[in-house]
C-alpha cells in the first residue's frame, strides 16, 4: 500500500509517461476522435516539466543591482520616482533617474573606470544636466509670467471668476427672496384691511338705522330721484 499512498513516487511515475505519446495511443486505438490540432501538437509537443527538479532555483542576478542598492542607500529621495510600466513608455524608453545613472555608472565601469569614479562622474553629469533642465524651466515659467499666460494665473482667474459668479448668485438670490418676503407680506396686509373693513360693513348693516340716519338716507335717495328726473327732462 505504501508505494500508491507515496505521491512522490506517483509522480516520478506519471512524469515519465509522455502525453503526446499516451494521446497517440488512444486516437491510435479509436478510443478518442483526432482533434483538429493534433498534427500541430506533434509537429511542436509540449514542454513536459519535471515534478520535482532536484534542487534550490539558483537566482539570477546582474552587475547593475549591486549598483542600484548602493544608489538607493546614496540618494533616498529615489523613493519619490515613478517606475513606468506601461507600453508607451516601454515604446518611448522611459526609465527612471535610478535606471539610468546606474546604467550609465555600469558603462563607465565598463570602459576601465573605478567604482567610485565612475559614480562621481556620472553624478557630476546627471547635476549638470538637471540644473539646465531646472534653469530652463525657471526660465519658461518667467516668460509665461510676463506675458500672462501662466498656467497658475489662469487657474487663478477662474477661480475668481468662479467665486464672482458665485457671490452674485447669492447676492441676487438673497434680494430675490426679500424682495418676495416684502411683496408677500403687503399683500396679507391688505387682505387683512379688507376683511376688517368688510367685518365693519357686516357689522354696521346689522345694526337699525337711528332717525337721524333714517331721515338723511331718505333725503340722498330724494335729491337721486330729483336729479335723475330733471336729467330726463333736459334731454
């Protein structure tokens, strides 16, 4: 029982059956039907790996990375570079300050120069050449300011433009709403006018009219009728 409960012996076993060569069997036997890529599977057989390969993968290392510690542990704002991985810069051979100055390191290194010498002078080539890139940069930026172009003052601009029309807004939805508030309450206050004085109305119908009153309703009504009448007349 221990040889087919032992899996390392099961697989040493079963690596050295070829499967190219168990499939031809079969197809050969009509147990299988020839599928339509069997003549390319035989002309190019796959990579038949070993279960176990014997031993400790050995690694693989290369000149630049001794060179590339040594650079991170001189300069350690390396942390702040961006390793691009992306096909358009694989296309454009974007690299990293870290990638190139060790490359180049590893060239002069190469020519016969020492470690250290060859260090120092790539150093003193990547600050030269930083220090025009700094300068023109300055340089561009200066321009754009006197001609008033700069990317900061636009941004600028539009936010106050932003904030102006923001300001406006409000100001204009805040006389709005007074404006509203005031309209409003003119308009209870003459219905609240109007009902009392129709209150007052009611109220005075009600009550019986005194002689006084009497007399002077029947005299107004008289001098209608008269006026009316002699209106008629003239016509």
């Amino acid at each position: 029982m221990g040889k087919y409960n032992n899996l390392t012996r099961f697989a040493k076993k079963a690596c050295q059956t070829d499967v190219v060569t168990k499939w031809e069997k079969l197809i050969r036997a009509k147990v299988v039907p020839e599928p339509p890529f069997w003549t390319a599977i035989k002309a190019a057989p796959p990579y038949r790996r070993p279960f176990n390969h014997g031993g400790v993968l050995k690694e693989i290392t290369f000149p630049e990375d001794k060179l590339m510690k040594l650079y991170m542990k001189r300069n350690p704002e390396w942390k702040e570079e961006v390793y691009k991985r992306h096909r358009r810069a694989a296309e454009s051979d974007e690299r990293t300050r870290g990638d190139l100055f060790v490359t180049q390191w590893q060239k002069y290194m190469d020519s016969g120069l020492q470690q250290e010498e060859a260090y120092s002078k790539v150093d003193s080539e990547f600050r030269a050449m930083e220090g025009k890139s700094r300068d023109k940069k300055l340089q561009e930026e200066a321009d754009l300011i006197v001609k008033g172009k700069h990317p900061r003052f636009e941004a600028w601009l539009r936010e106050e433009d932003k904030y102006v029309q923001e300001a406006y807004d409000l100001h204009r939805e805040t006389w709005e709403a007074e404006h509203r508030a005031a309209r409003i309450a003119d308009d209870m206050r003459k219905e609240q006018e109007a009902l009392v004085a129709s209150e007052v109305q009611q109220e005075k119908a009600k009550k019986p009219l005194t002689r006084r009153q009497y007399v002077a309703k029947k005299v107004a009504e008289k001098e209608a009728a008269d006026a009316a009448k002699a209106a008629e007349d003239n016509s």
